[in-house]
C-alpha cells in the first residue's frame, strides 16, 4: 500500500480530541522543520510538503467528523 492510504487508514479510527491533539503536534512540527530550513537548508526538502499535505488531511478528516460525514 502507499503511505498515503496508510496514512488515511490510521486517521479513520481516531476520535475529534486524538485528531485535534495530531493536528497540534503536526503542526509544531511544521513550525520547527520550517525553521530549520530557513537556517540551513534540508537534506530532504520535500518533506515539508509531505508535512503540509498530511497536515491538510487530519484537518480535512476533523472537519467531516465534526460534521458527521
């Protein structure tokens, strides 16, 4: 399977309060890497979009579960 679907499949069992403590974290992590970045360049720059894209999944997913789709 890709890591994408892997991803998808990880995030469909959790709760509104595992996904708003993920986006936090995912977050954080983003604000730290991008930092980093703006230092001294990163081995592997694409991961910050890989970072941003997953990102824009769990808040996808939380907002359909707030809404109950």
């Amino acid at each position: 399977m890709s890591k994408k679907v892997d991803f998808l499949t990880s995030i469909k069992g959790l709760g509104l309060e595992d996904l708003k403590a993920k986006i936090a974290e995912d977050e954080l992590r983003l604000k730290k890497v991008s930092f980093a970045h703006s230092i001294s360049p990163l081995e592997n720059p694409v991961s910050l979009r890989l970072l941003r894209k997953d990102l824009a999944r769990l808040k996808t997913a939380l907002r359909s579960k707030e809404l109950g789709l």
